[in-house]
C-alpha cells in the first residue's frame, strides 16, 4: 500500500487553536460557581505540626471551607504504582503520602501540605490561607542522599531507621565483575553526581475537581499525560470511590515531560472537596508551588569503574549509586534508578560484565520520579562520561575507542537480538555508522585542527561525543509486572468508522505537545486510504475513550500507534467481507488500496464509504456478520524498542572567565521509521534543549536545611533562545522489528545523548588547555566551577 | 502571584505626585521591580502612587551641557535615543542590556536607581558617568551626586516622601565609555557589571554594580590608573557578595577581567 | 476602580480591584484565555501582549495601568481569517509544541518585527531573552520568526 502521509512533514492540526490563543488548557476552564483552592504548606522541610487554628479563615467573607488533616484523615493517601524490594527480600517501604499533614504528624518537605482554604475567588483563598495560623515544631532536615546514609542522620519516616527505601543490584554476579576489573590492563575511576533537576513543564499543573450529585458523578479535569491511569489511582487507591462514577479529562496539556504523569494528593483532594461543598473547585499551581511540589528528575551519587584490557577492549563495568527518593515514593519513582537505569548500562558495548548496586533513599525533599528520558540519560551519562575519560587516560580517540567497543549491527529479523549482560535484549541496532554521520558532519579532522590553534587564544575549543541507546514503550505487562509494576503498560485503541465512512479514532494515548491529533492520523488515513480530514483522534477523556495508559516514556506511537494498527486491521478484514459480498466475489479475490476495495486484475471495486454505509445499513449483508464497523483493541508490545543515535557538542571556554559557549550541537538519530519527520525533529531538539539544560545550567540548590533556595526563574537557570545554537539534525533508520508500524519512540532521545556529549566537550577543551588532570567538573557547568577546574 | 490589596491611586503631575507621597503612598514607575516583589508578597504598599503618566518624567533633553533624562524614561526609550547616543552612549549601550524587550518597554531609569538592587545595571552607569539624580520633595527640589545616592543594600537617600525628577549628566560627547556586564544566567541581572569613562585628557572613572552590596565607584583602581597605571585591582577594599553563581573569590576575579575588557574597550 | 481601554479593537468598561494584575483581567474578565501565567517573578513571557503597540507582560502591570490603552493579545492579531504572519510561521515551521509559550512567544515576536522587520538569528534569540519554551529548544520558533519576515506584507 503506499503511503501518502506517512513520512510526510505535514504540519500539525493541533496548531490553529494554540496559534490564535484558543488553546484550552485546564486552567482556562470556568464551570458554574466554581471555587478555588489554596494551600497552606509547610515552611520547613520537616516539622511537626504543633496546632493549626483556623478560626480566622473562616471568617473571613468569601471563605467557603477549610480543610485540615483530621478532615481527610479517612482518605489513603497517595501509593506508589511500582515495587521494587530489597536485595534481601524485604518489602519495599512505602510511606504513603497523606492528603494533608494532621496535627501531631511531621511535613517532610518543604510545601507538604497541611491545610487547604477553599473560596469564592482565588484572590480569598490565598489571603485567608494566611489566616490559617499552624504552630511548627521545626527538625533536622536533609536534602543530600549521601547525608541520608550517614549515622544518625535525621530519618524521615521514623519507622524506616536508615531512611532506605529499598536497595538492588542487577547484571553479573559482583565477583565476576570484580575478577574482570581486577584482570583489566587499565581502570577507569569516575565519580560524579547526576543533579536533581525541575521538570518545569510550563504549564503550571491545575485541577478541577466537579461533583454532579443529581448524577452521582465526578469530573476531574487535570493537566495530566495519563487520565486514566489517574483514574485508576485516584479510585481505587486514595478516595475509594467507584470508577464509573469518575470521569478524568484532560485537556489541552502544556508540557510534562515526566511531572504530569504522577497523581498528585491535589487532585484527590479538589475532587473530594467538590463532592462535600457540591461545587466546582479548581487549584491552580503557581511556578513557586511547581518548584517544591511537582516530581523532579534524577539525583545520583555515583561511583563507576571501567576496566579495559591492554588493546582498550572493555572487559567490565562495576557501579555503585545512591538514588534520592525523596520524602515518599512517587507513582513510577522505584522504577527509574532500577529497571529503566541499570537495564541500560550495556549501552552500545559489548562489555563481558556488569554489575549495579544502587541504594534507593528518603529525604527530606520532593519526590523523584521520571524526567524526560528517566533512569536512561543517568545510563548514559555515566557510560558516555566514563568511555571519553578512559579514551583520555588511555592517549586514545574518543571516537575510535566507541568503534572499537560496539556491539556489532544486528536487525533483529534475520540476525537474532543482541543479548546484554543485564537482562534486555536489543530488538535491532546498528551503531557504528551513526557515530561515523555525526564525525563527517562536524568535520572531525578539521575540527581538531581548530582546536590546536584555538588553544593558544582566549578560549578553548572542546568537542565532546556521545553514543547512546535507550529503551522506550515499555512492555510487555508480564515482564513489567514481574519487575513490579503495578498497572498493565498495553494501550487501547478504538477506531469507529462512521456510517459515512469517516473515521473516528479513540486512543489512550494522551499528547502534550507530541502533535498525536496530527501523526496518530497521518497513520489512519495512510492505512486506510482516506483523507486526513476524514479522520478524527479523540483522546484525554476516560467517558469516550475505553482505557488507556497514557503518553510517557516515547510510548505513545510504537504501543498507542501499535494499537490503532491493530483496529485497523479488523477493520479491513470486516470490510473485506462486506466488499466481498457486495461485488459477488470471494474476500481472497480483494485487495485494498486507495480507499476502495478492488477485485484483482479488474475494475471492479467499491469504496471505503460504501462498506461503511452497508455495514450500517446491512440490507444487502453477508448472513451471520454483526452490522457495524467499529473495532476496538489492546495492543501489549512483545519487547521494547530501542532507538540509538551519537550526540556530538562543541563547545568554546572562556579562559577568564570559564564561561561556556555552547557552539554546535549535532544529533544523529535512530529512532526507527519516521511518521513525522518534522514532528520527530521538533521532539529532538526539545530534548535536546532539556540536556544541554542539565549539563550547562539547570540544577536545584539546597540549603543546610533542605530549604530550595533556587526555586524561581530568577535563581533556577531554564536553558533561553540566546544560550543555545541552532541544532544540526540527521537520522538513520533502522526500522523496529516487532510492531506494526516499525517506529522505535523519538521523545527522550535528544535528552538522553546531549548531557554528557557537552560535558566531554568542556572537558575535551580543558584538556586541549593543558588541563589534563580534571576528571570531572559538577553538573551545572557554571562559569565558576569551570573556572576552577582550570585553576586549582 | 496576587498581591495584597491596596489602593492605587494615579498621579498627573510632579506636585501631585509629591502631595500624594507625602500622605503615605509609593510611588509605581514601570513597576517592573515592585510589582514582582507584590505578587510574591515580600512587599505590601497600602497605596501605589502611579507616576507613569506624568508626561514631564518622561522626556529626555539637552539642558546646555547637559543631558537630562526624565525619571520615567524608559530603558527602551533610552536605549534607542538619538540624544542619548550622542552626549553619553554607555547608557544607550548599558540600557539596552537590561532585562528583556517587555521590561525594557515598561522599566524606568528612575525606578532602578530608587529601588537601588545592588545587581542593577543603571547604578554603575550613573556612577561612572558622575551623574546627579535630581529629587522632588515637599520643601522642593535638590540634586544629589550619584556617588552619595546609593547607600546600601535597596537603600538610598531618597526620602519616603521624595521623587526622583530626572538624571542630569553632563554631555561627555568627547569621552569613551563602556559598560560590560557579566550576566546572571537565570535573572540576567549583572553578576559583574563594570562601567568606565575615560575623558578626553585621559583621566577615567570606574564603577561596579553587582559586585558589593551597595552599587560604588571604584577610587582605589581610579587613583591607580590615573597615576598612570595601565591596569588596576578592581573593588579593593570593597565587600564582595557571595551567592550560587559567584562566591566572593570568583566575583572578585570577574571584576578584575570586566575592568580589563572595560578599558580595553575604551583604550 | 472603573477601568475603560479597548481590547482587541473593542472598547470596555470594567470594574476591577485595584490590585488585579492585566493578565488575570483579561483571562477571568474578559474570558481571554490566550495569554498564560506559567511563573510569578515576570520571568517567562507566557503572558506577553502588547499594550499601546508595545509588548508587555500582562502579569507584571496592573489592570489600573492599562487604563485608557490599546490592548492586543494573541486572539485580536489575526485580521479576520487571515492569520498574522507569525502565526502562520509557527505552524510552518513547527514553532510550537504543547502550546503553552506560543502566544507570549508570537506577541514578543511581533513586537521584534515591527521595530527590526529583518532580524538576523542572534537578533532573534536575543529579543526572545524574556521567553521560555521548555518544548521546541527554540530552533524552531527562530525559524518561524525568520520565517514570517520573510513572508510578512511588505508595508506600501
Ligand atoms: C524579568 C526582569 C528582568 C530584569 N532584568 C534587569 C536587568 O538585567 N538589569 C536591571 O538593572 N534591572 C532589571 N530588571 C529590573 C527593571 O529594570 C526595573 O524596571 C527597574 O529595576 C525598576 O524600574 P521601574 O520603573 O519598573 O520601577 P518600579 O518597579 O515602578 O519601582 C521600583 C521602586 O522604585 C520606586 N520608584 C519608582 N519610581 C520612582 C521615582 N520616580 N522616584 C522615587 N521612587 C521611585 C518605587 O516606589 C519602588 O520602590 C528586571 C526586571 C524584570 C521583571
Ligand atoms: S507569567 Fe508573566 S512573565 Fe511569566
Ligand atoms: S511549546 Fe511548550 S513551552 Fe513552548
């Protein structure tokens, strides 16, 4: 069949609504009588609450309700959809976080919340929440994971003695791995720490929780990348209330990039309280509020050890990390330092042995949970940081050295999958060849040149390389229910065609930004052989749309589209029939194409929009086949796919000053077949923004009492137009093998690879410089800290 | 985000505007420095005082020798003057170096130097430029020396009840002047800003803003380079701040490398 | 207070509070949902729009301040059907992801182009100084600029 839109550049559909303002996010949403919400939170990151008077709120005119712990005491507070245990076989601890923090209990991090003011205006509800007068009893805190460790640091679960939360170790047996590194010609010691970042999606997240009581029913409108995961959640876990009476929206998302997959307690809590005051009630994130609350990413502290043998062939990989959880374990949280991380770290190597020991522990800080990319960018930071160190310490190319350790091409269809050392099996790869595109494109030999006579002016030049290969559309369920998860990762699809013959498609799929109204039909119409303006994608609803898990992890078109394709093909097969039946002919005769059905070798054929209309008004109708043409679908992938690309940075240092200018950044990709290759750039380059992000600037800032101290645009560095380059971007692609479409997920990619690729290209420069002694400079790069890398 | 209430009140003239400071109120320029600090609630005014429609704040003019700037002048405004090019360009080339378009289209030059942020821009600029800040009060109307108007940390010495008119400065046609600054990266505010103006006999002037707590001209590198020497030790003498971005030894260091690029620029 | 300015060519008489911030004004008086509130240190330009022919933004100026102004937001820039260059630029050029930015993006943007109607790149990303995307890593949103000076009515 050929395909008239996949592949193409079509511009998005989505586009015309968000270009003239008429974008409906959740925030812009106004219901009847609706009230607002606002928090009165900790100040401290961890305090008991002494007593909390609310008298004054109540007074105050306008002032609907004010809620405190002993309000909700009734309701579960938020679980964690992931369970990892201990090594030792011990449960994972799992603190659940309470709604609102009651009197005689401790807020564990700064903004846990311990009463809300619900008002006819906002302007209200924030001057009565300071009204609210709580009594603190303020205690030790501690933001650093490795000062959670420590004897007697403060806990934060008092019943947890060690503030762990679980610990794991993965891959080879830890004696092979030593023996390995013991017999390797050279080691390579790298420590470093993967910073916790802020997801800073822009649109702040909002709620509204609706309580119909004539219909018994609740709305829950929410900025979130999964309504029906927040459903579940939200239903059977925290306010015990059945599902069918709950119906999730989610509108027009802006961003999320991780953060707005998690069920956050305020989403239970305007639903609860819109039930008891039987009106609308809506809560509104501010940025300063996003800053403490909302999931932030990563967060390792980590010490890796590779040994070479004496030709630079690798011969193994021993890593020891702490993770920081945060005060309780977020939706996915367990997960992202476990089996999306330590899964990963074969990375494009064909190292013998592997083994991770991670301990995963409480502080006194905001959850941790996946940001973009999740557990694989602190992969492979940590393998692309470690081989560049070694090529460094060794006097070798950094590039040669990648070439010479690759696993070798394998397409997963006539050469089986490659095994790795911890537990995936690759489904396709061929990384050489991205490497050798991205080298031409910077024009290596030239560059090097460059960088000779560069290092004798006023700034350095640095080039700086990284090869990566990731997981995404995580599956299959009984794999990832074996790992732990607690929820299925299928997805659902429906594809209802209309007695007209157009075409009305319902997936669990949820876009913030991906452009699904646009690739998701790109696909259908191609498929079928209609006109996109035929079709229609309906998402975000949990009324019209049966189920879904929702749009994480680059899942959305290699199982969401997966899904579709699967309806699809129910469609044509009953298509076939009606077709078949109608031109008198046996359904092998058919083939399908160009929106009709044609008998073979003939001119005979009948169109998509005749089946339709026969299959809803079946009087000419094959006998024993049900009217309709409306098919739905659960499509549970048998693997994850794996794209790869090289990410290469070029990057100038100012001697004086250690300021770095982030020069070219080249992204070579393969993420698989391409539906979009606009839409897939536009996700590269957002990506790639978001790890240069983390190597040059972004990073949170805690204080000796787990205070943020940088929690606003004013102090947290957000990546500008004026920081970065254009972005030179090229693809490879090696189709997915095992679904239907072949695509592989392009949403994290450009996070993954970038991060370390900049932080080699400072240090490449320094090196260049003379500075041939530094190892590793701290996460951001500041002026400052490369400044002192050059002078200690 | 939502400020404590007040009452705002809009004034069409200076006199006015005094009048109704002298009753309490403060005054709301550009507001792009007392706005954000009300919606995070760090700051409750009972009655803002807008002074952004009085026509005479905001002209900028020449006044025999010099240039007169009215205090409501925007940096945009300023940043684009012809006028402003000819007599002192630093502040047309420091001006358009402030915050982003949107705050330059609404901030004034009268409001930065009231609200004295040490990491402010304009403060090194009026100082190295020896300019005067004519101030409006109930008794009338004095000037000040920029080098006796900051005097510490947000604080001036302005009166409660006094406004900033105008920036006087002498036209310095014959002189060269820089004003480099080393960006904050998230605020974009001057982690070092170094101002120099050197006159036509050669004799300079420097000043910092971000560098110590109070904005200050730099006497001891003055004293130093006018007696000749081709290069100077920045902020001798001086406190340094210290914060995420730069700790004391760091922004001593940026100091120093502003000032030599700042005389670089005007050798 | 009693506020009187047009909006978007219309003329309005309002009474607000004295405190209320223009962009709040706009989006729950007046139900102009297209300029956003995405931080509250006037940081990020989701709330950008123009005020008297000049870019703002609407959380950092006070209802009262708009008193008597000409007031622009994203959905008064088309002419009718027609979409404003920049508009188109952006879905040329793929200049937006999730959305959220687009309309302090696009009104920055306008006000860049009437001041420099030919910017070069640096010019771009300069004057986008104010605006934060966390999506599109801003290439594309320089091209869509790029993209509508080229495309933009060449004034008679
Ligand atoms: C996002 C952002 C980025 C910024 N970046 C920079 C930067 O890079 N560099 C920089 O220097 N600044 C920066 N600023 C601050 C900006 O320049 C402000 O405009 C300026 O500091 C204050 O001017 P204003 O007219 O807005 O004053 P307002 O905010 O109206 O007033 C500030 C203070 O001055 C008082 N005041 C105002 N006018 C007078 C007067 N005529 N007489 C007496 N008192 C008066 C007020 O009462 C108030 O206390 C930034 C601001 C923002 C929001
Ligand atoms: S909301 Fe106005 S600048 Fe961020
Ligand atoms: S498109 Fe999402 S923030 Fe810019």
């Amino acid at each position: 069949m050929s395909n008239k839109f996949i592949g193409q550049s079509i511009k998005r559909v989505e586009d015309k609504r968000f270009i003239t303002g008429k974008g409906r996010y959740t925030d812009d949403i106004k219901l009847p009588g609706m009230l607002h919400a606002h928090f009165v939170r900790s100040p401290y990151a961890h305090a008991r609450v002494v007593s909390i008077d609310t008298a004054e709120a109540l007074a105050i005119p306008g002032v609907v309700a004010v809620y405190t712990g002993d309000d909700v005491a009734a309701i579960n507070g938020v679980p964690c959809g992931w369970q990892v245990n201990f090594r030792n076989g011990e449960t994972m601890r799992e603190p659940k976080h309470p709604m609102l923090i009651a009197t005689g209990d401790t807020a564990k991090h700064a903004g846990d919340p311990v009463a809300v003011v619900i008002a006819e205006t906002k302007e209200i509800a924030i001057d009565a929440a300071e009204a609210v007068l709580v009594e603190w009893d303020e205690l030790p805190a501690i933001a650093s994971p490795a000062d959670a460790l420590k004897d007697g640091a403060p806990l934060v679960h008092s019943q947890f003695p060690d503030n762990k939360a679980f610990d794991w170790s993965f891959g080879n047996p830890v004696e092979e791995v030593d023996a390995a590194i013991e017999a390797s010609a050279h080691v390579t010691t790298l420590e470093f720490v993967n910073q916790r970042v802020v997801p800073n999606a822009m649109e702040p997240r909002a709620y509204i929780g609706h309580y119909d009581a004539v219909a018994d029913k609740y709305t829950l409108y929410t900025s979130t990348q999964n309504p029906h995961l927040i459903r579940l959640l939200m239903c059977a876990f925290v306010l015990g209330i059945p599902e069918h009476r709950v119906r999730v929206v989610g509108p027009d998302v802006g961003g999320g990039f991780g953060s707005k997959i998690y069920h956050y307690t305020e989403e239970a809590l305007v639903t609860w309280a819109s039930k008891q005051l039987e009106l609308p009630v809506k809560w509104t994130s501010d940025r300063s509020e996003a800053f403490l609350l909302d999931a932030h990413g990563r967060d390792h502290v980590t010490k890796a050890e590779m040994g070479f043998d004496a030709d630079g062939n690798i011969m193994g990989l021993r890593i020891k990390t702490i993770a920081n959880m945060g005060a309780y374990l977020s939706t996915f949280a367990p997960a992202v330092p476990t089996y999306l991380h330590g899964t990963l770290l074969q990375g494009l190597y064909t190292t013998p042995k592997i083994n991770i020991d991670m301990t995963c522990v409480f502080t006194h800080t905001v959850a941790v949970d996946a940001y973009r990319g999740a557990g694989r960018p602190e992969a492979t930071y940590l393998l692309e940081r470690i081989i560049e160190l070694a090529a460094h310490e060794m006097g070798k190319d950094p590039a040669q050295l990648r070439f010479q350790n690759f696993i070798p091409p394998f397409d997963g269809v006539t050469q089986p999958g490659y095994q790795t050392q911890v537990a995936l099996q690759y489904d396709s790869g061929n990384y050489a060849p991205v490497l050798q595109k991205g080298l031409d494109l910077l024009g290596y030999d030239d560059f090097r040149q460059a960088q000779k006579q560069a290092a004798n002016s006023n700034k350095l030049l640095g080039v700086g390389f990284s090869t990566y290969v990731e997981a995404c559309g995580i599956a299959p369920s009984a794999v990832v229910g074996a790992l732990g998860a607690r929820a299925g990762l299928y997805e659902s699809a429906q594809v209802r065609v209309q007695p007209t013959g157009k075409v009305s498609v319902f997936t669990g799929s949820h876009s913030h930004g991906q452009g699904h109204e646009t690739t998701f039909v790109q696909v259908v119409a191609d498929k079928l052989g209609i006109a996109m303006e035929d079709v229609e994608l309906v998402h975000g609803d949990s009324d019209t749309v049966a189920f879904g898990m929702g749009t994480y992890g680059s899942r959305s078109l290699a199982v969401g589209g997966s899904a579709i394709m699967k309806s699809i093909d129910k469609v044509l097969e009953k298509g076939a029939k009606i077709a078949a039946h109608k031109l008198e002919c046996a359904e092998g005769d058919l083939e399908y194409g160009e929106g009709k059905w044609t008998v073979k070798g003939t001119d005979k054929s009948i169109g998509f929009g005749d089946v339709a209309l026969t299959a809803y008004v079946p009087h000419v109708y094959p006998a024993g086949l049900e009217p309709g043409l409306d098919f739905s679908s659960f499509y549970d992938p048998a693997n994850f796919t794996y794209p790869f690309g090289c990410h290469i940075a070029v990057v100038e240092v100012d001697k004086e000053t250690g300021k770095v200018d982030l020069k070219r950044m080249i992204a070579v990709d393969d993420v698989g077949n391409i539906i979009n290759p606009m839409i897939v750039e536009g996700q590269i380059h957002g990506g790639l923004a978001q790890g240069i992000g983390q190597a040059l600037f972004e990073g949170t800032i805690y204080d000796e009492n787990a205070q943020l101290t940088n929690g606003s645009y004013m102090d947290y560095v957000m990546p500008r137009a004026d920081d970065l380059p254009m972005f030179e971007t090229a693809n490879q692609i090696t189709p997915c093998p095992h679904n239907p479409l072949g695509v592989k997920g392009a949403g994290e990619a450009g996070a993954i690879g970038s991060t370390p690729a900049v932080v080699n290209a400072v240090l490449d420069a320094l090196w260049s410089g003379g500075h041939n002694d530094v190892k590793d400079i701290l996460m951001p790069l500041t002026s400052e800290r490369v400044w002192r890398a050059m002078n200690n | 985000m939502i400020t404590y209430p007040f009452q705002y009140k809009r004034a069409d003239s200076v006199a006015d505007a005094v009048a109704m400071l002298g009753e309490g109120g403060k005054a709301l320029s550009g507001g792009h420095s007392l706005i954000p600090s009300m919606k995070l609630r760090l700051n409750a005014p009972d009655t803002l005082v807008d002074v952004g429609r009085i026509a005479e704040l905001k002209t900028i003019t020449v006044d025999g020798n010099d240039l007169v700037i009215g205090a409501g002048a925007t940096h945009g405004q300023i940043a684009s003057s012809s006028v402003v090019k000819q007599h002192v360009p630093m502040f047309a080339e420091g001006a358009a170096h402030i915050g982003d378009p949107s705050v330059r289209n609404r901030g004034t030059i009268g409001g930065s130097l009231a609200h004295a942020d040490p990491s402010a821009d304009w403060p090194a600029m009026v100082l190295a430029a020896d300019a005067t800040i004519v101030v409006q009060g109930a008794n009338g109307s004095r000037s000040i020396a920029a080098s006796d108007f900051f005097t510490g940390l947000f604080s001036t010495a302005l009166e409660d009840d006094e406004l900033i008119t105008a920036i006087r400065v002498s036209s310095q046609a014959d002189a060269k002047m820089t004003y480099q600054k080393f960006a904050q990266p998230a605020s974009r505010y001057a982690l070092v800003g170094c101002a120099v103006v050197k006159s036509a006999d050669g004799s300079v002037r420097v000043a910092f803003s971000g560098v110590s707590d109070t904005p200050f001209r730099d006497s001891a590198a003055e004293s130093q380079l006018n007696g000749g020497a081709s290069s100077a030790n920045a902020a001798s003498g001086q406190s340094i701040m210290s914060d995420h971005f730069a700790t004391e030894e760091y922004r001593r260091h940026l100091a120093n490398v502003y000032l030599k690029r700042a005389l670089a620029a005007v050798a | 207070m009693q506020i009187n300015l047009t909006v978007n060519g219309k003329a309005r008489a309002s009474e607000v509070e004295d405190r209320t911030l223009l962009v709040y004004y706009l989006r729950e008086q007046l139900g102009l949902t297209g300029a956003h509130v995405a931080c509250d240190t006037s940081s990020c330009g989701a709330c950008t729009v123009h005020v008297d022919g000049v870019a703002v933004k609407s959380c950092t100026l006070l209802a009262a301040q708009a008193d008597g102004c000409q007031v622009t937001t994203i959905e008064g820039l088309a002419s009718g059907n027609d979409l404003h260059p920049l508009q188109q630029g952006f879905k040329e050029c793929h200049g937006l992801q999730c959305g959220f930015c687009t309309p302090g993006m696009i009104m920055t943007a306008a006000d860049l182009l009437n001041t420099n109607p030919h910017p070069s790149e640096t010019e771009i990303r300069v004057a986008l100084e104010g605006n934060i995307c966390r999506c599109t890593g801003y290439h594309n949103i320089v091209k869509a600029i790029q993209w509508a000076a080229e495309h933009q009515a060449v004034p008679a």
